[in-house]
C-alpha cells in the first residue's frame, strides 16, 4: 500500500496557506500560447459527437469490435427480441400505451421503444463525447509535447507536458467522468487504484506522473479524494479536476464556453442530446416478426388491435 501512495516528484504548490497546498503547480509547466479557433473547436465537437454515437451504439447492441456480417446479422436479431421483451415489461400504463399504438405502423414504435431504452446510455455517450473533446483539443492546443489514447478501460488518454522549471517532464493520466457523481463513494478507491496502476505500468512514461479524474459538467476547481476514517488520501498522485479547471487546462476554454459551443451545435444538428444512434433495420423487422406472432398487427405492419396489447401488457 505505502508503494501505491509514495508521492511522485512533479512541481507541487509548496505554499502551506495556499488551499491547494500539494496539488500540481500549474505554473511550472508549459503555457498555453494560442487559442484554438471557435471554428477548429466546433469541429473537434461535431467529430467527438459523431465518434461517441458510434461508439455508444456498439456498445448498447453489445457489438464485438471485430463482428463479422453473420454476426451481426444475429446480434440484430437478438436485439430485436430483446427490444419486444422491453415493450412488453415497460409498457406503463397498458391502457393508455395500447391506445398510444393502436393504428399505427410497428417501425415507428419499434424505434421509439429503442429510444426509450437507450436514454440511459446518455451519461456513457457523453462522457465518451467530453473525452473525445478534451484529448482532440489538447493536441490542437500545441501545449503539449504528445497526446495519446490508453488501451485501458480505467483511463481515456494521457498527455506529456514540460516543465519550465526544470528540464523534465510530467505525464498526466486522465479519466473523464460526466460529474463527480459518476461513481459512488466506494467506488473511488478502486478507480484510484486502477489509473495509477495504468501510469506505473506504462514502460514509455517520460519523467514523473500525475493522475487526473476529469470532470467534464461539474463546476468548481480541484480536489483528492481521502479516506473518510484517516482522511489520508487515496493516492498522493490522484486529483479530481472539476471542470473550471479541467476544460482551461486542456483546451485554453471556459467550462461555459465548451458547453455553449457543444449546444450550438445540437441545436444546428436538431438532437436533443447528441443521441443519434442508426437502428438497425433487421432489429426493426425482427420486432415486427415478435408482434406479428402474437397477431399484433395486420399485413400491413399496422397495430390493429388495442385489446390484443392489453392482454400482452397484462400477462394474459
């Protein structure tokens, strides 16, 4: 345990009235110089946006990442099967749902009944979105002397930056959570653990590590997360940046300006939150097929009887 807490040698704020005594002293690595174009940014935004809905659909049709066609055309019919099991078990009031379809065709309520199941991933969507935002705009920003993807689950990217104080450099792990909430109090240890263990193992550090959670949408600057017994820190090496901190750091943005930029461009898109997932149509006919075994709808596709779905809803 003492190994995994044994402080590393990046310039800290040595000032004990300072409230962030211990923390990274920003001011002794490399500035920003520039400041990314609104019009370069808004573009590092459309492209996180696009990459996260590809990324978040895969992972709610529990997509391998090398799935043959054959493959896939199973997963879409599985996922379909599944989807009619969510109609049926979620249906709400059976009354007003069964009326609610009633004359119209299954797609449209195929894909609502999609919608409605994947509204639970945003959080995952966006976190991916914010992550993507953040490392495309630390290599945009010039800061840095490299940006890089981590082939980890507990962490998103790292950067290697200078320090002005002495010729050496600091690595800094980072994990992007939406907010601090994210992951419960018991949680935080073992996430801890994980990220520092990624920094320790990786043989291509250069120089001392500093491991970063990222708090993409919540306001305020810095923290480290203790004990709630000793109060010791869970790891000397380990601090929250909330996100009045964490954008500047990364971008040379505001927290408010990222988030209005990132709404202008929903707003441009239509989307209400940057969910736009293509459904499989083979996912959409084997719903078809389900409601049409149970004789939920005519030749046409279309739901023709309401009481047939209230005897679904209702078990009967």
């Amino acid at each position: 345990m003492a190994n995994r807490t044994t402080p590393q040698d990046y310039p800290r704020i040595n000032d004990p009235k300072n409230r962030f005594h211990g923390f990274l002293d920003e001011s002794k690595l490399t500035q920003h110089t520039l400041k990314i174009s609104v019009d370069d940014l808004s573009e590092i935004i459309k492209n996180a946006i696009v990459t996260a809905n590809k990324k978040s659909g895969r992972s709610i049709l529990n997509i391998p990442p090398n799935a043959c066609e054959d493959e896939l055309k199973e997963i879409y019919k599985k996922q379909g099967q599944e989807l009619f099991k969510y109609f049926k078990k979620y249906c709400g009031d059976p009354a007003s749902t069964a009326n609610a379809c009633y004359k119209r065709h299954f797609s449209s309520i195929a894909k609502e009944q999609f919608r409605n199941r994947t509204l639970q991933k945003e959080r995952m969507n966006s976190g991916w979105r914010y992550q993507f935002i953040a490392k495309d705009s630390a290599i945009k920003s010039k800061r840095f002397l490299s940006v890089s993807d981590i082939g980890a689950s507990e962490a998103d990217f790292y950067v290697v930056i200078k320090r002005v104080d002495k010729d050496e450099n600091v690595s800094i792990y980072v994990s992007v959570k939406n907010r601090t909430n994210t992951m419960g109090g018991q949680d935080w240890p073992k996430a801890i653990r994980a990220l520092e263990e990624v920094a320790k193992a990786d043989k291509n550090r250069d120089g001392s590590y500093i491991c970063v959670f990222g708090i993409a949408m919540d306001d305020g600057l810095r923290n480290i997360k203790s004990d709630s017994k000793t109060h010791l820190p869970h790891s000397f090496n380990t601090e929250v940046w909330l996100s009045d901190f964490f954008w500047p750091f990364f971008s040379n943005y505001s927290y408010n300006e990222i988030i209005r930029i990132v709404l202008s461009i929903l707003l441009e898109k239509g989307e209400e939150n940057g969910l736009d997932i293509e459904i499989p149509e083979l996912l959409i006919s084997t719903f078809g097929d389900e409601c049409r075994k149970r004789n939920l709808i005519d030749e046409n596709g279309i739901f023709n009887d309401p009481y047939g779905l209230v005897d679904l809803f209702c078990g009967v």
